[in-house]
C-alpha cells in the first residue's frame, strides 16, 4: 500500500498540476496566479519530502522543468486578461479556495524545511560509504523527510541508499534479490577515529520484505569517537572486519551492507547519540555533518571518498 501511495504522490498528482498549470486559461490574472501558486506549493513539497530513488532522482527535476513550461504557455494566454473579474454570483469562491490550498501546501512545505536546520552541536564525520552514487531516503530533523525523527536516540539517524545510472535504487521496484539493490555490498568505512564498543556479524541477510523484529540493528558496530557512539547497523552477515575493543581509523574498512535486522530492503541505517545506559537505542540524538553538509532526505553524496 506504501508503494501505491508513494506511486501516486511522485507520479499522478504532480502531473495533474502541472497539467492544470498547462490547461489554465481562467478569465482573470489573480485566479491564474492562485492556481500556479497552489501547483508550485504542492510540487516543491513534494520535491522535498518524496522518496525519489523509488520514480527516479531525475524526475524531480523533470517535473520542475515541466512546470515551469506549463507556467510560460499559460501566462503567455491569460497576459491580456484583466487582473480581477468581480460581480458575478459567487465570484470570490475560486479565490477562497485556492487561496485556502496554498495555505494548506505551503503549511506542508513549511514543516519539511524545518528538518533542514539543527539547533544542538553537531558531530563531524567522514561519510562511510567508499565509492559510489549515495542517497538519503531518510534524514533531517522532521518525521515528515524522517521517520526515525520521533525516536530521541535516532532524532538525526540516515538511511541510505544507492542510486544506478537511471537514478533508481534497484533494477526493479521492489526485486527479491538483494543483489539487484545497488548499495548491497558495498564497502562500509570507518566514519571516524575511534574504538569499537559492539560488533556483531552472524545474522543472517534477510529477502524482502521479511525483517527482524526482534534484533533491530542486524549485523552492526558501534564506534565510540568525538564524544559520541556512532551506530552503523543492516551489515552483511561475515562481513564485519571488527571486534569490540578495536581501534579503527576514520577510512579504514570495516564491513559491507547488507539487509540483516528490522529492515524491508538493502541499505545503510547510521546514527550518533550522547549519553544512553550501554545502547545506542537510547540516549540523545546528535546531528552529523559529512564535509559541512548535514544531510536530509533527497541529498545525495558522489564518490565522498577514495
């Protein structure tokens, strides 16, 4: 059901604005503008708050392009009309209600952008993935672009994921096979220097969409460094190169990604917390910053690393 709403949201509604954009030819310049302004809202919401590896991380800039076309055609047809009609029966209720809309997008848009800022210190790190084109599907201080961000300890926590050519995550919508998952076995490096608190490695991968409940974080290490335990958690099952005691270097390797613990597909699950009784699922939440970027859904991050 998830997937149908998500389909819908990055696919359908975008294009019937846009589409209603491209048709418009209201009688009045106010009600064109009001029903451009309510399209724009609810396209840079969605822009910002999809899960765009799913469609494409080119459709989102697709469909800004389409709507600024839909924008040129229409004004070019409505530039002579009058700036307001009135007098007619009923005549402000296109106003209200449009004007009520843009409210209600803008409102939405709003609260995503609130996830883009942070008001506690951050914690600085490298980020931990060697080579390849990476994606935020979850980040940022707001439940609306993260869902972990209701959770004190994972406030800040980052799913990420790999993007292929096309800009998907994997060959297919939702394969079984976790080898079509860019990202799984990918090389997971030390986001710091510091010395290894937990490792555990035996786990097995799990075939979507089946999860454990039971052990959330699946083959994973936690690293003290900066003041801070850093959780990296879904490993793949012997790919762990560490034991708790270790010391690790910021770069140097220490496992792969796989698809153990509570989670429906291949991806990477980092956080940072300060505090806590002897488990990362506790404590506060920090915010991370890879290279002065604090990272959100839709940022993506290119070949960070050698």
């Amino acid at each position: 059901m998830q997937y149908i709403l998500q389909f819908t949201t990055l696919l359908l509604l975008p294009l019937y604005f846009i589409a209603s954009v491209w048709k418009a030819g209201e009688r009045d310049i106010l009600s064109w503008s009001l029903k451009c302004l309510v399209a724009g809202a609810f396209l840079a919401y969605v822009a910002a708050t999809g899960r765009w590896d799913l469609l494409s991380y080119y459709a989102r800039c697709a469909f800004g392009l389409l709507y600024l076309a839909a924008l040129l055609r229409s004004g070019l047809r409505v530039r002579s009309r009058p700036l307001v009609i009135t007098g007619e029966r009923g005549w402000w209720y296109s106003y209200a209600l449009h004007a009520v809309l843009l409210v209600i997008f803008g409102g939405f848009f709003s609260w995503a952008a609130r996830g883009w800022f942070y008001s506690e210190a951050p914690v600085s790190l490298q980020f931990p993935l060697a080579s390849g084109w990476y994606y935020v599907g979850h980040g940022g201080n707001s439940p609306v672009i993260n869902y972990h961000n209701v959770y004190d300890s994972q406030r800040y926590a980052l799913d990420v994921v790999e993007l292929n050519s096309l800009g998907t995550r994997a060959g297919s919508f939702y394969p079984k096979e976790l080898s079509r998952y860019e990202i799984f076995g990918d090389a997971i490096v030390s986001p710091c220097d510091g010395r290894v608190e937990a490792a555990v490695n035996d786990l097995p991968d799990h075939i979507p969409p089946a999860t454990d409940r039971e052990r959330v974080a699946g083959n994973h290490i936690v690293i003290a460094c900066n003041g801070v335990k850093v959780l990296i958690a879904h490993m793949q099952r012997g790919s762990v190169q560490v034991t708790a005691g270790d010391a690790v270097k910021a770069g140097q390797l220490v496992g792969r990604v796989g698809n153990s613990g509570n989670t429906t597909e291949p991806h990477l699950h980092l956080h940072a917390v300060r505090g806590g009784s002897g488990t990362v699922l506790k404590g506060k939440g920090v915010p991370m910053v890879f290279d002065g970027v604090f990272p959100v859904r839709n940022t993506t991050f290119k070949h960070r690393n050698p």
